[in-house]
C-alpha cells in the first residue's frame, strides 16, 4: 500500500473560481460581514426595492424613523382610579395571551352558553 501525503497532490485552479474571485467586492463583502443579520436583510430588501423600482420606472421611497409616541399620562385622574378598581385586569392580561381565534371560540362559547340560559329561562315562563 503507497501512503500519499497532501504535501504530493497538487490541485490546478478552477478556471470558474479564478473568474469569481477577479469579479468579487472583497471590501464589500468585510463590510457586510460586520453587519448583524437584521441589516444585511435589511440592506438587501432595500437593493431589491431599488432594482424593481428602476424596473417599473417609479422612485423608492426612502424610509423615515419612526417616531414613538409618549404613553399618555393619566397621572391621579380620579375617574380613571374609579374604573380601574372594578376591572379584574389579570382576566385581561389572560384573554390577550390567547390568539385571535381562542378568543373567538372563547366568545362563541358564551355566546352558547347565554342561548341555553335563555331557552331555559323561558321554558320556565
């Protein structure tokens, strides 16, 4: 049995990476590659846009910053202090952990329930 070494295996170079390599932003790709995946997408979605725009003929608009509006501030309303002591606001926060749809089975549910209270309501009239 012959051992082969790697220092004896000589590959020649693929004529289609050479090409590659001579046409390759190598500075481009460092930069990108300091980005975090959310702004390399980003960056992307704003090539493509750009691409399709000069396809159709319209201009991209740029995007603006998005301004975050204060959360209103109720401060010691005594209307606000009324309400707020009768609302059970566990079963809120409860109710919006569920989907859309359990909290329409949820409410169909009820819904259910009130006919068959209703029907018996009246048979005993």
């Amino acid at each position: 049995m012959t051992s082969c070494s790697t220092d004896e295996i000589v590959i020649p170079p693929d004529p289609v990476i050479e090409f590659y390599k001579k046409t390759v932003d190598r500075a481009a790709l460092r930069e990108n590659l300091k980005l975090t995946v959310e702004e390399r997408l980003q960056k992307l979605q704003q090539r493509v846009d750009a691409e399709n725009a000069a396809q159709r003929g319209t201009r991209v608009p740029t995007p603006v910053a998005v301004r975050e509006h204060p959360q209103p501030a109720y401060g010691d309303d005594p209307l606000i202090e009324a309400f707020k002591k009768d609302v059970d606001r566990t079963l809120l926060r409860e109710n919006l952990k569920l989907t859309p749809e359990q909290r329409l089975d949820q409410l169909q549910a009820f819904v259910d329930g009130l006919a068959s209270i209703r029907g018996a309501a009246r048979r005993n009239l």
